[in-house]
C-alpha cells in the first residue's frame, strides 16, 4: 500500500500545478519526501517488507505489536525505529 499511497500523492500534487498553475500551498519538497521523513509502520509479509525497505530505506518501517513477524528481522524495525519515533 505505501508505494501507490506515496504515488497518488505526488500524483494529487502534480494534477493540482497542472490544472491549476501552482500548488494550492508552496512546499520546498515532494509530499512522499514528507510521508518518509514523518511516518513509520509495520509491513505485513504479504507486501514484501524486504522489497518495501530496499526501495524506501530501513528508516521507514518497524516491527508490529504481533511479533514474530517477517519484517522483524532487521534492527531499525525491531525497535530503533519505533525509538526514533517516541524520541527515546
């Protein structure tokens, strides 16, 4: 869900400047660049979390409060990132 989700929001974006001249409010970057600076969550093995870290970075995703989970099996997922999060 995350990679259609990060296109439909660039993709909102750019229909918004293309129809209308400029965004409704200035932003300095993409609002997938937002979204992976802000936001992180757990992958479902069903959606390739490997996949999912390899084209968004292992900043973005953590392990589920139901874990073992095959996207526990890396250290910022396994709780470096949920750290970050709660600024521990």
């Amino acid at each position: 869900m995350v990679p259609s989700f990060l296109v439909h929001i660039d993709g909102a974006l750019d229909f918004y400047v293309a129809r209308h001249g400029n965004p409704l409010h200035p932003l300095e970057r993409r609002p997938s660049e937002y979204f992976l600076d802000q936001v992180r969550m757990a992958a479902l093995p069903y959606e390739a979390p490997a996949h999912l870290v390899d084209l968004f970075g292992p900043d973005t995703f953590m392990v589920g409060s139901d874990w073992p989970h095959a996207e526990g099996a890396r250290d910022k997922a396994l709780g470096a990132n949920a750290a970050w999060l709660l600024g521990l």
